[in-house]
C-alpha cells in the first residue's frame, strides 16, 4: 500500500496503538498483584501509625498486613467504621476515618479518640492536595501533633475550633498562617465525624460555635 | 521543539553507524557538548520539581535513560514505515507506552519512590528531551546509533539532576541519602534548598558553571563574527 495514503496511515496508527494498549495491559497483569498489595500495605500503615501500633520502618506490604491483623480489631457502630486497638499505654484506642473538600481538593485522614470517646489521641492527614507550604502543612508533625490530648467535647458542644487567635481552649488547635480556607475546612470536615460520634455516644449532638 | 535545531544539524549529518565513530561522538554529544538542561535547556520542568533528594534525582534519571533509549529505539526502527503526517503522534505512543511501564513496575516494585515522585513519573511523556531526541535523531538514524544517543541524553539529564539533588539535599538538610555530612552542631539546614525556589537557584549556578566550562569561548567566538 502506498505509504502516502491516509489508509496507510488509520493501518499504521491501529496496529501501533493494538500493539502499545497488548504491551501496556502485560505490564498491568504483571505488577497488578503487587500494586494491590503496595496499596492495601499504604492503608494499613496509616491505621497503624495513627493509632500509634509498633511497625518496623522497612516492614514489608505482608509483614505489615501480619501487625496490623495480630493487632487491630475492626468495629462497626453506627454505621461507622472503627479501627480498635488495645495501646500498652494509651490504653484502648478508637480510629476513623475522615474525609471531605479541601481547598484544591479532597482530604482524608484518621481521628483517633482514647477509649473515654472525647480525648483525642491522634490526628492525621493522609491524603491531601492543599498548597505546598501553607495549606499543605496539614500533613506536618507540627500541626497534627496539636491535636493530642484535645477535647473534642466541651461544655458549650461537641466540635473542635482551629482557631487564628492563639488556642487555649481544650478544643482548640492554632490554625496555618496563610492558609485560613484550608483551616477552616479541616475543622469543618473534623467536626462532621465529631457530631456523628458524639451523637453515637449517645450525647446530644449539639452545634457548637465553629468560629475561627 | 524546532524540527531542525542546531543540534540537530551538528549529529545527523553523516549517516554512519556507530562503529565509525558516531557512537562515541554521539555519546560525548548527549552528556556534555550539548547536554540535555545545561546547554539546550530542555526538560528543566522535571529537574527542577524532583531534585530535592539524591535519590529522587537518581531514579528519575533512571526512569529518562530508560525511555529515551526504548523510544529512540522503536521510533528508528519504525522510522521508514512510518507515515511522515502522523509520525508525532506514533512518536508520542511509543514514547507513552514507556513511561507508563516504567511507572507500573516502580509503583509495583518502589512504591515509597513512587509516592515521592509523584506525577512527574508520567510527566515524562511530555518532556522535550524524549520527543525532542526521537524527532531529532531517531528518525534520522540507525537504530543502535539512536539507542547510543538516548542513553547519551539519558546520562545527561541524570548526571544534571544528580548534581542539582546532591548539593540541594545537602543544602537542605546537612545530609546525603542518609549519610549526615554536615554536623547539625554548627550547621542550620536550609530549608529553602528543598523547596522550589532553592531549585531555581541551584539549576541557575549549575547553567552558568557549565558555560563557563564549556561555552564561553564559543560564545564570544560566535559573537565577534558579523
């Protein structure tokens, strides 16, 4: 056929793309076990270094899944789901799963509450899109380490406050300077799993100031 | 992307395979003479977003030489049953299809790299080195001798960001790939290397070091001609 001929080139361009999509779909049947195995590996070390679980820094996807089911019951109440485990110290310890809009996209991340249901034990952000440097310092030490030992329950209602005024309260966390919408829509996203839980508690769900 | 760039010119003239020395002048090309990012300033995107540690820099480095090869290789061998119109986008394909696997087995097999890396793993279908080396070269050339060339290029945008992740890892945190090099008894390590601004800064010293040692004089030769 004459190379010039635009069905030449609809032959050319199929037989390279059927020959690039076979290639392609090999490499995925090849690693999809493994890439499976890395996600879920991905999850289960965020349970456990929320809920504070001893890991090996280089475990593997396996050995991780091995302390992570010698260890880590799952509960359901309400509807919601639950990560339990028993801390040598901390005692019992509840985490889960949070999510909602952030600024530029979606946020997740765990709450863990000691077992009087109101303490919190831990915070982190896992997954985030937040600007680099501002709103993206969620995912820091810094600023995920303020919440332990908060409160996520005062006398004036059930929610934590991330204030830009200087935290004193015992449901209040200091904001990021710079990034005032990711903060607020943190504490947004925070205090919807908080009123779930509260009100599974059996307290009134009630709204509290959510200020800042 | 010009289709005749200079550089072009310089290495497709002879049609010579790589045993009469176009091997070694296309290797010397690629890495230094006409480097990928200090001398033709093409894929500076990536460079500057990954070089914040060495072995991010390293892997990415990796990851081109890899596609360049594998491109270059394909797009020359294809290169006389290919239709001229729509060469470009068969370019792209084959140049995808590489990338892609190189992302599938470094997030099957380095997921923590992954993760590091980011999207600019699958950023490199769009980086002007690889494209730019398989319009200028590939389709001009021999299959081995294009290879040859895509390793080439390769090893010069991975030497460019190993240098840039070295001395920026090191800025930033007073160590390299977990070696403390710096005591942090007496040295503050600055933040503002690992951030974006510090990889401007670094990219820039390392273009000006690199004309200095190689271009100077050609400029100023090229300049007193009318």
């Amino acid at each position: 056929m004459n190379k010039k001929h635009s069905g030449y080139a609809i032959l050319y361009a199929a037989v390279l793309g059927l020959v690039c999509a076979l290639a392609l779909t090999g490499v995925d049947r090849f690693t999809a076990e493994r890439k499976a195995a890395n996600a879920q590996a991905e999850e289960v070390r965020n349970v456990l270094g929320v809920l504070g679980v001893p890991f090996a820094a280089g475990a593997s996807a396996a050995e991780l899944l091995e302390v992570y089911e010698s260890n880590v019951r799952d509960e359901e109440r309400n509807g919601r789901e639950f990560f339990v485990f028993d801390h040598p110290s901390a005692g019992e310890l509840l985490a889960t799963r949070f999510e909602g809009p952030g600024l530029w996209g979606p946020v997740e991340g765990f709450l863990c509450l000691r077992g009087d249901r109101e303490t919190i034990y831990a915070v982190s952000f896992y997954r985030q899109e937040e600007t680099p440097g501002l709103g993206g310092e969620i995912s820091s030490d810094a600023f995920q380490d303020q919440f332990r030992g908060k409160k996520i329950a005062t006398a004036a209602g059930a929610g934590i406050r991330v204030v830009a005024d200087g935290a004193d309260a015992p449901n209040e966390v200091d904001a990021i300077a710079g990034a005032t919408m990711t903060s607020d829509k943190v504490q947004a996203m925070l205090n919807e799993t908080i009123e779930e839980i509260v009100g599974a508690n059996g307290r009134p769900a009630r709204r509290g100031s959510h200020g800042g | 992307m010009a289709d005749k760039s200079p550089v072009a010119c310089v290495t497709c003239v002879s049609r010579g395979g790589v045993c009469d020395g176009k091997g070694i002048q296309t290797l010397k090309d690629g890495v230094w003479a006409s480097n990928p990012i200090s001398i033709q300033i093409l894929g500076i995107c990536s460079a500057l977003a990954v070089t914040n540690r060495l072995e991010n820099s390293l892997v990415m480095g990796v990851a081109l030489i890899f596609v360049c090869v594998g491109s270059n290789l394909f797009v020359s061998l294809l290169r006389n049953v290919t239709p001229r119109r729509i060469r470009m986008i068969a370019e792209v394909a084959i140049i995808a299809t590489f990338v892609i696997v190189f992302d599938q087995i470094l997030k099957a097999y380095y997921w923590e790299m992954s993760k590091q890396l980011g999207p600019y793993v699958g950023l490199i279908i769009t980086n002007c080195i690889v494209m730019g080396r398989a319009e200028a070269f590939a389709l001009q050339n021999r299959p081995v001798v294009s290879m040859v060339d895509g390793l080439a290029n390769g090893i010069g945008y991975a030497v460019v960001l190993a240098i840039i992740g070295f001395f920026r890892e090191l800025a930033g945190t007073g160590g390299v790939a977990g070696f403390q090099i710096l005591s942090l008894d007496w040295y503050v390590p600055n933040q503002l290397a690992v951030l974006a601004p510090g990889a401007f800064v670094a990219l820039g010293f390392l273009i000006a070091l690199f004309n200095w040692l190689s271009g100077a004089n050609k400029e100023e030769n090229e300049g007193s001609t009318p």
